[in-house]
C-alpha cells in the first residue's frame, strides 16, 4: 500500500471512529447541557451516518465524498461552537479543531 493511501486510510478511520464516539455520546447526560432538542440529536444521528457510509465505502463518487467532508467540517466548527456557548472548558472548546485538522488530512489524501 503506498503511503499517501495509508495516510489518508489512518485519517478517515479515525474520523470514522470520532463520529461513531460522537454518535454514542449524543445521548447521554453529557450533551444534556448543549441543550440541543431530541429531535435535532436525531438529525444529527442520520446524517453522521450517511457522512460515514459515504466516506468509508469507496464506490461513493468523489462529488459525493466531498459533500460529506463539508458536512463533518460544518459539524465540527459547530460542536465548538456549542461548547464556547454552554461554558465548556477551553480544551472542549478547540478540541472539534483537533478532529477537523485530520479531516482535512483526510480530505486532502483522497485526491
């Protein structure tokens, strides 16, 4: 396997597995404070995983990957946003800018 394809398979896995944390996190009493309403999490949940049945499956369409890259982008800028909002600490606050550093690692490998 050549290198650019290891990092971009080492990126993607662990974006895949942030959301998946991410996902089983939503609805605990730990997002409770975000005070986002049920049906908002839901959303969220659908669209989490579609982004990584997109990303992970390689017959996606590159169009379609990119959609689903700027979604966890917009994802992510807003997690810490909402975390700034309900008077996280400071490391909630960047670390979604962590995860998004690795997505665009991830994006970038894939072309």
């Amino acid at each position: 396997m050549k290198k650019d394809k290891k990092i971009y398979w080492s990126a993607t896995i662990i974006i895949s597995l942030i959301m998946l944390f991410s996902i089983y996190k939503m609805y605990t009493p730990l997002y409770e404070h975000l005070g986002f309403p049920s049906y908002f999490r839901t959303e969220l949940l659908v669209a989490k995983i579609l982004g990584l049945t997109v990303l992970v499956v390689p017959q996606f369409s590159l169009r379609i990957k990119e959609w689903a890259y700027a979604g966890f982008g917009i994802v992510l800028i807003s997690a810490s946003v909402a975390h700034f909002n309900s008077g996280d600490a400071i490391a909630n606050v960047f670390e979604p800018y962590i995860w998004l550093a690795i997505l665009v690692i991830s994006n970038i490998y894939l072309h």
